[in-house]
C-alpha cells in the first residue's frame, strides 16, 4: 500500500499598508495657497519654515497631492471640507502671511500656535461640536473666530493678543476658556444661545471688553482678572435663563447685566 506524504501548509504574512482615507490638495495661485480637501475625515500640519514660507504634512489619514513645502506665501486657506478634520499651524519662525481656516461641516479640531504670527487668524467654521485652541502664541493682527453651531470649546492660553479679538460660537452648549493671556485692543465674545460657560484666569483686557453670553443658563468665572478703569467699561451680558458668575480678584470697571453670585 502506498501512502501519500502531505506537505506542511505555512501561512506567509505579507507587509501591513495603511492607505490614508483622505487627501488635501495644495494649490498654489501666486502668493496664495489653499489646501482643499475631500469629505472624509483629513489632517494635515502646517509649520511656518520663514516669514513667508511654509511645510504642510498629512496625519496617518491623509495624503497630501501637490507640493508640501511652499513659499512666497501671503495667504493660506485651509478649505478641509466636511467631516471630522483637524489642523494643527506653528510657527516657530514668525509668519507674516495670514492664515484662514474654513473646516466645513463636522466635529473639527483647529489649533494655531506655538509661534508668532505678524498677520490676522480667521477661523470660519461651520456646524459641528467643534475645538479651537490658540496656545502659546504671539499673535500681533486680528484674530476672528466663527464657530458656528454646535457644543464649541474655544482656548486661548499663554498667549499676548496684540491687535482686536472676536469671538462668536454660535448657538450650542458652549466652553470659552482664556488663560494666562494679555489682550492689548478689544475684545468682543458672543457665545449665542445655549447653556454657555466663560471662564477667565490670570488675564489683563487693556481697553473695552464685551462678553455677551446670550440666552440659557449660562455660567462665567473670573479669577485674577484686571480692566481698565473708567469709559467705555467693559461688560458682561445674560440673556433669557438663570446665569451665574463669580468675581474672583478682579481689578477694573467690569459690568454684570443679567448675572447673579
């Protein structure tokens, strides 16, 4: 009889590939440079190599098509599309260009900092529980942020903000925290309807301020907080609900309309 001799099967491995889901476009037109983006979940890098140059990469999601080092820049959209995208901008050397952000719709994640920035921010952002955050920077142009609705935390921290600042979060349950900041020009802070918490620590506001926290039940905290003396004074607005605040070594004219201890 004969018997017949089975080889051993072996299963081989083959090499892991990870291909990223998203792509941003770099497109560069003379002195302005957008990075376009698809729908799906992108984030890319944006750090200042000079005053007007720039190295942008991709996370592990998203490849980047175009040129990832640009320079003679002036200007840079961040149009990332719908989804869930995130941005993180430095600039270890000062950036002179402006920078202006539009994530679209989705839970977005922006972060500008870390660096010097000669020229105004923007970040225009659409519906979505969206972050913000501008840490550890010098910001010497004017800085506007538009959240849109949704339930928004904006954080600005160990920063001087040198030229006027506006905030609007849009209706949602909203968390503005300012720590460790100067703020040489105004400031303007709407955070619209929705139950609202503004919180404000070791912080100086040099000329008129305006946080109109809109109607909800809205919470807002001062600690070691100075304004200036004197007119126009700076003021603290509630809307429709039961709004709090407390008033913790606050220096300066500082209003409360609408708020209770």
């Amino acid at each position: 009889m004969r018997y017949c001799q089975r080889g051993q099967l072996r299963v081989e491995l083959l090499e892991s590939r990870c291909n990223p889901a998203g792509t941003v476009s770099v497109v560069q037109t003379g002195s302005i440079v957008r990075l376009i983006g698809d729908a799906a979940n992108n984030g890319v890098v944006v750090t200042a190599t000079g005053a007007n140059s720039l190295t942008i990469t991709g996370d592990a999601t998203t490849s980047i098509a175009g040129s990832t080092s640009v320079s003679g820049v002036t200007r840079i959209y961040l149009d990332l599309g719908d989804g869930d995208d995130t941005a993180s901008v430095t600039a270890p050397i000062p950036f002179a260009g402006q920078v202006i952000a539009r994530p679209g719709k989705g839970n977005d994640a922006i972060s500008i900092g870390n660096g010097q920035y000669d020229n105004s921010i923007v970040v225009l952002d659409d519906p979505g529980d969206d972050q913000v955050a501008l840490t550890n920077g010098i910001y010497n142009g004017q800085v506007i942020l538009r959240t849109g609705g949704g339930n928004d935390t904006v954080v600005a921290s160990l920063s001087p903000f040198n030229r006027d600042f506006q905030l609007s979060t849009g209706r949602g349950d909203d968390l503005v925290q300012i720590t460790q900041c100067t703020f040489a020009d105004r400031v303007v802070l709407h955070t619209d309807d929705g139950n609202d918490r503004l919180d404000v620590a070791n912080t100086s506001f040099a000329v008129f301020s305006l946080f109109d926290l809109g109607s909800g039940h809205d919470k807002a905290n001062f600690n070691t907080v100075s304004f200036p003396f004197g007119k126009p004074v700076s003021v603290l607005i509630g809307g429709l609900g039961v709004d709090r605040v407390t008033l913790t070594a606050v220096t300066g004219t500082l209003i409360t309309n609408g708020f209770f201890p």
